[in-house]
C-alpha cells in the first residue's frame, strides 16, 4: 500500500507544504530532495486524475503512463522551478532547469515537464510540455569546449535578463526563445494531456 500513497491528493499537498515550510525557515536546509519528490507526485496524481494507467518511478524515468501497446508508452522527466519573479527584491526574475545530457542523448525519457511554482498558490504556476527531440535539437551549453547538459529557462523579463547575462544570452537557444515568445503552446500541451489527448500533444511538437 506504501507505494500507492503517491495516489492520494494529501500527499503532494504534505510534501509541498514541507518544502513551503523549509524555504521560509531559510535555514540553508537542502531543499532538492523534497521539491523532486512534491513535483512528481503532483504529476504523477494529475495523471492518475486524467484517467491514465501510471507507474509511479519506474525504472529509468520519473512517472510513465502505460498503453497497451508497449511502444505507445510515455516516458515523463520532471524539473521543478521556483518561480521568484520579483527581481528587484531577492529574486533573480527568471526560472531555469538544467536537463541532463546522458539523459536526453540515451533516450530516457519521451516527455520533460518542466514546472514553475511561486508557492503562493496551491498547485504549480505554470507546466510546460516539451519533446525529448526538441532538447535534443538544441545546443548544449558549453564551458571550455566541454558539453555540458542540456539548459532552458523562462523570464517575463527575457530580452531584458538575457542583455545583462552573458550565461543567459548564450542559454537562448531556439527552444528557449520559442517558450518565452509563447509560453502558451506549451502549456496547451500539458491541458491537452489532462484532458486525455495525449498523442495529440505529441503531435503538436511540429506546429
């Protein structure tokens, strides 16, 4: 039963409120672990929610939903990003998540949900929806000519954030530009999921 718990809406809402609770003590608590663990079993219950056949952390990906047909399954990445817009008062005015290289170049996963998350509301703010192959047809950034992972980010101050930062002009690759042009189309993606048209968000990557 232990392992169904992720099914029950008190569970993310426990965790999240853990992980409200630790930032607000800003007592240097190392946080990662417990905001992983809120953003999938919030996916993961979104899901189950929707009417899908899930399976909670299998191996090699964060949650998948499970066809019938094997090769119709979708492989899910998770990326939680707190979402500090006020960049003029503690905040850096930008949300980011770094995507491991192996795992997009090894084919880990088919989905990257990528959440921003104020923690003011009840839920997350916004769930973007991206392909595997559009990261992967991006360029990983680059340091010293090693390539690293795989970087995309989301401001409402884009064009301002990405004159300032030499880092984040060079992590403005076409995905990046294309969320922050329309932020939107991506998260139509998620709703179109949710709403149990699953292929239809998989299909939308060449709009």
């Amino acid at each position: 039963m232990a392992n169904e718990l992720w099914k029950n809406e008190k569970t993310w809402k426990t965790i999240r409120e853990s992980y409200r609770l630790m930032k607000m003590l800003e007592a240097g608590f190392r946080t990662q672990f417990v905001q992983g663990a809120y953003a999938e079993c919030w996916v993961a219950w979104k899901l189950y929610k929707a009417r899908y056949d899930i399976r909670f952390h299998p191996k090699g990906c964060d949650v998948s939903i499970n066809a019938a047909n094997p090769e119709q399954s979708v492989r899910f990445e998770i990326k939680h990003s707190e979402d500090n817009k006020d960049r003029y008062e503690n905040g850096h005015g930008y949300s980011s998540w770094r995507i491991s290289k192996p795992q997009v170049e090894k084919g880990k996963f088919d989905i990257c949900l990528l959440l921003t998350d104020s923690l003011r509301g009840d839920e997350p703010d916004a769930a973007y929806v991206f392909t595997r192959e559009e990261i992967a047809n991006t360029i990983p950034i680059f340091d010293e000519g090693e390539r690293l992972d795989y970087y995309l980010w989301y401001s409402e101050y884009f064009e301002e954030i990405r004159k300032k930062a030499q880092w984040m002009n060079k992590a403005a690759n076409s995905l990046v530009e294309s969320l922050n042009k329309n932020p939107y189309k991506f998260e139509r993606r998620w709703q179109m999921i949710l709403d149990g048209k699953l292929q239809d968000a998989l299909r939308s990557r060449a709009s």
